[in-house]
C-alpha cells in the first residue's frame, strides 16, 4: 500500500475536479459549524485536503491554519484562495503530529473527512482537544467504515494492495463517541445522515470544566 502522502498527492488532481457528492447535506454541515462561529476565532483544520471548506469558512473567523499531508493537494488550495480573494487561511503542510503549535491555540478545530484515515485514531482526538482553548469546539465528519456495506468491506483491503485506496480504520459510531468523550469532550451537537457517516460537534469544557 502506498504511503498516505504518495496516495493524496497522486490523486490530487482527480480529487479536485470532483462535485460534492451529498451537497445538500454538506450545506447542512457549513451551516451548523457557522453557528458556532466568531468573528474573533482562530480555526484549524487537519486534513484540508484542496481547501475548499476552509475558504467557505474563512469570512466568518479571523483566521484558518489548514493543514495537510499532501502537498500537491495544498498547490490546488492556494490556488482556489488566490482566486476567491481569500486571505486568511495559511495553508501549510504537516499533520496533528507535525504541528508546531501551543496547546489552547485554536476557538475550533475541524476534522472532515479524516478520521476513518488515520491509524491512531484516540492520539488525533486527544491533540485535538489539548490544541483547543476551553469551550473550544471539534467539528468533525466521519465515516463509519465498520457500518459499511459489506461488498465495500471486502472491496477495500483489494483496493488498498491495488494502491486504489489509502488506509481506513474501520470503527463504528458508539467506538467513535467513546474516543471523543474519553479524551473530555462533551457532545453538542450529533447528526447522522446516513448509516455510514456521522457529523459530530464535540465542546472542550471551560476553564472550569464546563460545558455551556
């Protein structure tokens, strides 16, 4: 299997010509996050892939580090920043491991499409919350790879010899809650919209441990 940056940086270009496959539930998504938003908030999100919700987010937060593995994935995020005017998103290349930042850094992180991709998957959550500031927000959308249907199960791991697929892990939604309440978050806000993905919004406690 190929490593996780040769996979993203290979299909970067497919990648970035591709339409939203649910758009009604991605606006659905966009809104709910931007709820939450202040006009004062720094934003990180890990896995930004082409940049695409970061720019959507970018007018109603101060400012957005995105970042990723891939860096022929960021070339296309640049780009698209540069022609919608957007200024205040850095895109920079690394990962939740590789990222130089203090702890309680950020008012909210976004996690898309990433965790089912990672292997350590409690590490990235437990990051996540050590970067936000108390009463920082996790926003997060996730495959449920284990509630998959089982010709994709089996299809996968041919896939992913093929070099067809990157590495998923193959947890469901109650292994998913576990890990974000273990590592302290509360649950805000849960939508589900279908057997197979899970939009969370998890919140840090405050100062005090508690969540408003």
């Amino acid at each position: 299997m190929k490593s996780s940056e040769q996979f993203w940086d290979g299909i970067a270009s497919r990648y970035a010509g591709m339409a939203v496959k649910d758009e009604e539930s991605y606006r659905k998504k966009l809104e709910v996050t931007r709820r939450y938003f202040r006009p004062d908030w720094e934003v990180l999100e890990f896995g930004c892939g082409t940049g695409g919700t970061a720019i959507v987010h970018a007018p109603h937060v101060k400012h957005i580090l995105a970042i990723d593995i891939s860096a022929r994935m960021l070339e296309f995020a640049r780009s698209k920043a540069g022609q919608a005017g957007v200024q205040n998103i850095c895109f920079q290349q690394g990962t939740l491991d590789s990222l130089q930042c203090n702890a309680e850094s950020f008012d909210a992180v976004l996690g898309l499409n990433i965790l089912h991709l990672l292997e350590d998957v409690d590490a990235a959550v437990t990051r996540v919350y050590e970067l936000l500031k108390p009463g920082g927000i996790f926003v997060s959308s996730t495959a449920l790879i284990a509630d998959a249907k089982l010709h994709w199960r089996l299809l996968i791991p041919i896939m992913q010899c093929l070099g067809f697929a990157p590495y998923v892990n193959r947890f469901d939604k109650p292994q998913l809650l576990a890990m974000l309440t273990g590592a302290g978050f509360r649950i805000d806000y849960e939508w589900q919209p279908s057997r197979e993905s899970v939009f969370i919004v998890a919140k840090k406690g405050d100062a005090n441990g508690v969540s408003d």
